[in-house]
C-alpha cells in the first residue's frame, strides 16, 4: 500500500494563497507574489501610513538663543560685555544690568557654570571670549592658552575645544585681542570649522581692520557678524557717552547694530543709565544671537 503524501496540504495551501496574491495585483503592476509576501505595504499602501517625522534637531545657538520678537520693525541694538567672569565684583554688576545683553566669558574664569546661570537668569544671553595672539605677545594681555599662528594646527584646535567645553550654554565665540590671530585665515579656518561643527554662531569683534575672521566663518557656512561699535576703547566717561550715541545712530541707520563693552565702572554706569532708555527712543534692545539671524536672513521661526 503506498503511504499518503504529506507535503500535499502544504503545497495546496502555497499555490492558493500564491493565487489570491496574484489576482490582488493590478494587472500590469508586474509585482510577483513572491515580492507581495515580502513586502505587503506594496498591495495596501494605505494600511501601511509613512512614519511620523522625527523631531527637529537645531543648532545649539538656536537651542541656546533667548526668545525675542523678530517682527519688531525698530532699529535693534545687541550690546556684548566682554572679560567677563574673571573679576567678581564688575561681572555681578553687568549681570544686573537691563537685557537682554550677551555675555562673554573668559574660558579660564571660576566658577563659570554658576555664572553663566545667573546670567541666564537674569535673560542674558552668553558666549565663550576666545583668547588669541595680540601684537602684545604677551598672556598677560590674552591670558593663558590663546590661539597663535606660531602653533601646530592640533594645538589650537585643542585649546579651543577646551575653551568652548569650559562654557556652558553658548550660543558661539568672539575673539578677545587677536589682532595677529585674526589676520591668519588658516587659523581663522581652524576657528570657523570647528565652530561650524558645534552648530555655534561667531562674531568677530574686529580688534583691527584687516581681520578675516568675519569672511572665513561666512565662507565655513558658520552663521555670523561683525562688531559695529567700540564702547569703551577710551574709558573716559564723555567719550563712552559718544560712543553710545554712535550705536543709536548706526542702529537707525542700518536697522541694527553691534557694540561691545567691558566690565569696567565708566561703562557700567554709563550703561546703568542708557540702557533704559532705548524703549522709549524708539530702539529694541536684543541679543546678538537674534542680530546674527537678522544679518543672515535667518528665519528664525522655522523649525527645519
């Protein structure tokens, strides 16, 4: 007696189901039963929906900028304090001062993440102050482990590295002296990509004329500006009172302007006194994060 064939029932049950895929199919569709089985989604497309998208990722000067109006239409102002975090007693002052101002911090100051979130508290906005090579040559101008042009690529790659990992929650850097640092472009490039990289922002502070930082980060992709307004490159109290009035006239003349201070008392007071008095002048006191995207025709309102 011949025994049954088991594999009968299996290979039954393969060709029928192998036929109801192949007349699911439309015809013309050239899509085999074989790929139907693999890839169902190819039969119901509407059972099979496209994955939701994931979230947006900014970039950290985004996700570190302060929230300001951006459709404000009067001249904006954006003052940045440098030295800070290094002398106690002028950079608590400057934190209580009106903002929202950015700060920049010194990568070698103490206590910097207890600083840093003050300010923040206060609504101001931060920055690494980027120690490099002044004509000085000295540290005692720049303080220790800026960027040189007499260094190997690899070490100032590392000190800047260390410098932005000492501050936290920045939108970017500027540079502190580098009158010599900022006229290098391969050392510019140096700054500008690895700024790139992190998603920062970079301003060039314009401590010469000549420096291309401002034109290596542009050409990096890295969004950027430059310094429009010295407040106190002379610390006597009436000439810091004409640089001010220069910051208001360059604002109502290019829609905006960049000025930067340092923690001294003329400033200070010179500040303590001015800076309330913008609102009513007409003028929107901003940080320079929201410049930096307004320079950039940056829509800061997108979410991609």
């Amino acid at each position: 007696m011949t025994s049954p064939d088991r594999t009968a029932p299996a290979v039954s049950r393969r060709a029928a189901l192998s036929g109801l895929l192949a007349a699911a199919v439309m015809p013309g569709a050239m899509l085999s039963p074989s790929r139907a089985l693999a890839k169902p989604y190819l039969l119901h497309p509407e059972a099979f929906p496209d994955p939701a998208p994931g979230p947006v990722v900014l970039p950290t000067w985004r996700r570190n900028a302060i929230s300001v109006t951006y459709l404000d239409e009067r001249p904006k102002i954006a003052i940045v304090v440098d030295d800070l975090g290094a002398t106690h007693p002028f950079t608590e002052r400057v934190v209580a001062l009106q903002g929202p101002l950015t700060l920049s911090w010194f990568p070698f100051a103490p206590n910097l993440p207890e600083q840093v979130a003050a300010a923040a508290a206060r609504g101001h906005e931060s920055t690494l102050h980027m120690p490099m090579q002044a004509s000085s040559n000295t540290i005692a101008q720049t303080g220790p482990d800026p960027l040189r042009v007499d260094l190997p690529p690899a070490v100032n790659l590392a000190r800047l590295r260390a410098a932005l990992d000492a501050v936290p929650n920045i939108v970017g850097l500027n540079n502190h002296m580098g009158t010599v640092a900022t006229r290098d472009p391969a050392l510019m490039d140096i700054v500008a990509g690895e700024a790139r990289d992190r998603g920062m922002l970079f301003l060039d502070s314009v401590t010469i004329p000549h420096s291309v930082a401002l034109a290596r980060a542009e050409i990096a992709g890295v969004p950027a500006a430059a310094r429009d307004v010295f407040i106190d490159h002379s610390s006597g109290p009436n000439l810091i009172r004409e640089q001010l009035a220069d910051i208001e006239s360059t604002a109502r003349r290019l829609g905006y302007a960049i000025a930067i201070g340092h923690p001294r008392r003329h400033t200070i007071e010179a500040l303590e006194e001015w800076l309330p008095t913008l609102a009513a002048k007409g003028f929107v006191l901003w940080p320079i994060s929201a410049t930096v995207a307004l320079r950039n025709k940056i829509d800061m309102t997108a979410t991609v």
